[in-house]
C-alpha cells in the first residue's frame, strides 16, 4: 500500500539532504500518516481511514461527514 493519505491526497515530496560542506543528498520528506476508525451516522457504520495529520485535524473541525463528501467530490476517497 502507498504512503498517501486517504482524505487529502498528501504523498511523499523529494528533497535534499544538506550537510554542513553543502553537499546535496536526495532524500524523502514522508507524509505523517496513521490509521483512524470513525463512525458514520449516516450509514450507521464504521469506517477504518489513513489519514494525515492534517486531515485528522479537519476531521476534527468539521465533522466527519463533511469532510467525506467533500474528498468525494475530490475524488480522493473511494467510499
């Protein structure tokens, strides 16, 4: 499975390693992710999500229903 978030669509960005002789290095900035289970009154059910930081806190601030319908029309989520 890929490091994407579900609800977002936040992935790994690439960047440099910079030491201090200001040699450049690639490297990966990964996303923060975890797995969150909710609850959907509308369809009475529970729902396991990988999520961002980010979008655990607009889960927060707008519900979980909203954020849903909004990364549906997205088209981020496949629920």
């Amino acid at each position: 499975m890929s490091r994407v978030c579900e609800i977002t669509g936040k992935k790994a960005m690439v960047g440099n390693h910079v030491s201090f002789s200001n040699k450049k290095n690639k490297r990966k900035f990964n996303v923060n992710l975890m797995r969150k289970r909710f609850f959907v009154p509308s369809k009475n059910e529970w729902i396991t999500l990988r999520l961002s930081a980010s979008a655990l806190k607009t889960i927060d601030k707008k519900g979980i229903e909203v954020v849903l319908k909004e990364a549906h029309a997205n088209g981020n989520v496949l629920i």
